[in-house]
C-alpha cells in the first residue's frame, strides 16, 4: 500500500449536507420519495416514475412487468454490457438473446439485430454505455417491425441527450441507476421512467409486491456513505484501494440480489439530485472533451457527452496492459472494464453453448476506460495523457491515439 494521491476511477458527487439531508429523510416517511417523483416526472417529462433499490432491480421490475404483458420470454441485449444486465434478465424468468456490437460504438451491431429479433421477442434492451447514446431509432424500428417493445438502458446516461431528447425516455421505458459511480449517487438505486399508461400499470402491480428496506440497512448504509465521502478523494483514495479484500474493481455477475423499494433515506440523500447531476455531468463532458482533443481523436467533434468513463480501443490486450499497469503505478485511475462478453461469464455460459460474439470480445480485451469525473484535475489530464505518449514509445501504440473511439453525438 502506497501512500499518494489515487484518482478513483468512478466517483459521483456526494457531500455531508447530504449525507444530514438522508438522516432527516429516515424520519420523514414517504414524502421524500414523493417529492422525487415528482421532480424526475417533471424533468424528464414522463408520466410514470418508480424508485427501487439499485439499476438492476429497476431492469428487473421493468422486466416483469412487460412479461405480464406478453407470453413472449425472449429478451435482446448487448453482448458486452454491463453483467447486471444478464442478471436481471434472468431474475425477471426470461431468456437473454445476446446481438454483437459495432466496436466503435459500443451499440448493437444493427445489421445482427434484425436477425436477433423476431415473434418471440419480448423487448430490446439498446444500452447507452459509459454515457455513448444507442441509436434509439434504429432500435425502435426494429422492435416496432416485430411487435417487441424497447427498454432503454440509460443506467450510465442519466442527464445525457441526442438529438435534444433526453435518455431514458425515448423507448417505451427507460432506467437509470444511483449507484456508486454513476451521475449521481445516493449509494445505491434505481429509477424508471415510461410515458406508458399500460406499462406503469403493470408495473405499479409488480411493485406493489416490493417491500421497504429495514431500517437498519438504512442505517448500515448511512454509516458506509459517511466513509465513502472522506475516502473517496485523491488524497485518501490510496488507502481503500489498496485493500484487496474490497474488491474494488473487481466485476461480478450478481447471481441474485433484493427487488425493494428505494428507501426514504436515500430519498433525503437526492434532495438536491438536479444541481449534483448538472455538476456531475459537466465536469465529465469538460474531461472527456479534453482528453478527445489532445488525446488526437481523428474525428473530433465538440459533442459534450458526459461520458461516465471515457472507453478507449486499444490495438492489443497487450497493448492495453501495458497503459493500465503504468496508471495503476501512478494512481492515475485508467480501469479495465467488463472482462468478458456476455456468453463467456461462468456462472452462465451454459446458456450460450456453440455462441461466439467477436467484436464484444475484442472489447472486451482491448477496451480502456478513463475516468472524467470531478475530482479528475488538470494535472490528472495530463498525466493521463502521457501514459498513452509512453505507450506508443514502448511500441505498444501507434499514431499516438487514432484509435480513440469516435463517438456519435
């Protein structure tokens, strides 16, 4: 363990007043989450808004209820994505389908996707990762063709657009997760937003069943809060980080996890959830922005996604290797991200017998992921910079970084 300044490679904007706000929310009973309610319906400019207990048990309940909707059990994803995704499918009693992705867009491969879907699909899941809009109209169609509907995976977007229209409300429902290192963070969460009367109903059905996490969760998860706000900064960073038993970092496929409701307590947390998400997403698009310009993506455009880690192409794993190792040695908190594609988890790739997905597992060994959050300062940036220069000097790269993802706007 080595004392230094360490960049988190995730972090979302959490203070004490904050924290103060979530202990009144324990007593405040349900008007916390009321008031939530209605501030998301009235920002995002939805009908329906429910509150649960993390990203994934939001795809969950939005998964039982269109099951409830429909005898059809198949469910389309990415085959690289985020594991909690598969997982989710699975809690919900539905089959995942797994469609290839297009490399530089880290979106379905969409020439698979039409051939992915047909009279048994249930839904599409296109997914926003680390913040990349999907091309939602692309999905739509395709869903609209086969009477499928789509479920829009801004778990990684939340305040994000294309095309002036906000993420997580373009699919006939969307949800976007409150964990840790996401936009915005009471610890844990989820939101789902739908403009569909049918699709709330059934959904108000299966949430009915959720109960209210025990308070002495709440409690338990106030107290870690607290520990997270002091440690998460650079200066502090060094020392959770170096505590292997944490498992920070680490990918897991969770193999069952609650479906609650989200707690008043974290109700309080989101008091001020729209000034914290405005910072939080303004910072990552100065970040990224600046690290696309200098880091000399050939196709550079001033598109302002706040991307919730800046994904990287690398030529090789080793390649990829080699400028993760250098900024693990400097604290500079370049990550790995999801290790393999979908169909190659352990606990579920017996589901996906004979299946291949090339370009998800080129992803997943060549992919980077940088950090753009608010504690990444100017000198960060440039230090950061500098591990690709030493890269390409090492043989690792060439044409300093011409294989930046070029992402759409």
């Amino acid at each position: 363990m080595k004392i230094r300044r360490t960049i988190p490679p995730a972090a979302a904007p959490l203070f004490l007043k904050d924290l103060g706000h979530g202990l009144v929310g324990l007593f405040s009973g349900r008007r916390s989450i009321q008031r939530l309610e209605a501030e998301v319906r009235e920002h995002f400019g939805v009908r329906h808004v429910f509150f649960v207990s993390s990203g994934k048990a939001a795809l969950a309940l939005t998964l039982l209820a269109l099951r409830s909707l429909s005898p059809r059990k198949k469910v389309v994803i990415p085959a690289y994505t985020c594991f909690s995704v598969p997982a989710a499918v699975l809690k919900a009693g539905l089959e995942p389908v797994l469609c290839d992705v297009d490399p530089s867009t880290l979106d379905f491969d969409h020439r698979l996707l039409e051939k992915a879907v047909d009279e048994e699909t249930l839904c599409i899941i296109p997914t926003h990762l680390f913040g990349v809009p999907s091309d939602m109209d692309h999905a739509l169609s395709v869903g609209r063709s086969r009477g499928a509907f789509v479920v829009e995976d801004a778990a990684q977007a939340m305040g994000g657009l294309r095309e002036g229209k906000k993420l997580g409300t373009v699919g006939d429902v969307g949800f976007f997760s409150l964990g840790r290192g996401k936009n915005i963070t009471c610890g844990s969460g989820g939101v789902i937003v739908t403009h569909s009367d049918r699709i709330a109903g059934a959904m108000a059905r299966c949430y009915a069943d959720f109960k209210k996490p025990a308070i002495w969760n709440d409690v338990k998860e106030l107290v870690s809060l607290a520990f997270m706000v002091f440690f998460i900064r650079p200066s502090l960073f060094w020392f959770p980080s170096g505590l292997s038993f944490l498992g920070l970092g680490e990918t897991r496929f969770p193999e069952d996890f609650p479906l609650e409701r989200l707690s008043a307590m974290k109700g309080g947390i989101l008091r001020n959830w729209k000034e914290r998400l405005m910072q939080s997403n303004q910072a990552r698009a100065d970040t990224a922005s600046y690290l696309k310009r200098a880091l000399g993506s050939k196709s550079f455009r001033e598109n302002r996604i706040p991307y919730l880690r800046l994904p990287v192409l690398m030529k090789s794993r080793e390649a990829r290797d080699l400028v993760y190792r250098a900024s693990k040695k400097q604290g500079l908190g370049v990550s790995l991200m999801y290790p393999t594609p979908v169909n190659e988890i352990d606990k579920i790739k017996a589901a996906f017998p004979g299946q291949s997905f090339p370009a998800a597992k080129r992803v997943a060994e060549t992919l980077l992921a940088i950090p753009t959050h608010h504690f990444v300062s100017e000198r960060d940036r440039s230090k950061i910079c500098g591990l690709f220069d030493r890269g390409g000097e090492a043989g690792a790269l060439s044409d300093r970084l011409s294989n930046i993802l070029d992402l759409p706007c």
